[in-house]
C-alpha cells in the first residue's frame, strides 16, 4: 500500500501536467515512502502514452483513459474507486 497517491485530473492541459510532474518529481525525490501517482484523462483527446515513461525518477505513474468527460468530481471518484480495487 502506498503512503501517499496523488491523484491529478487532466483535460485538455498536458503542459501544465507535465509541469506539475516535473515539481513532483524535485519533491518527491527525498520522499522515502511509497507511492503513486494516479492520472485521469477525462476525455480530453490529449496523447498521454508517453508520460508514464517521460518520468522515471518518479516511483509509480500510472495513467487511466476515460472515455466520457466525467467533470472535476466525477474523475476523482473514477480514481478512488479503480484504487479500492487494487
């Protein structure tokens, strides 16, 4: 289990998201826990397949494809259920 998930909403902004990740990865870098960082493409159109990988200092990204614009709210909680199953 991870001591910390961080759970990020994307639509239409991948620079911004990139830049997020890059402020994540300069402080998370003493960071001695475990843990995630969840991304939600709400239906944006926006190519993510390589953010995953852009990012290797950062323990765990994982990026989930909505199909529907679900909203700020409705992607978090499509996020908080996918990690009750895991």
């Amino acid at each position: 289990m991870d001591a910390l998930r961080i759970q990020i909403v994307n639509y239409k902004t991948k620079s911004y998201l990139l830049e997020c990740l890059v402020s994540l990865s300069d402080d998370l870098a003493s960071f001695q826990e475990h843990y995630s960082v969840v991304i939600l493409d709400n239906a944006s159109g926006d190519d993510l397949s390589d953010v995953s990988t852009r990012f290797p200092q950062l323990q765990r990204v994982e990026v989930v494809q909505e199909e529907k614009n679900l909203g700020f709210g409705g992607g978090q909680r499509t996020v908080v259920e996918e990690a009750k199953e895991l």
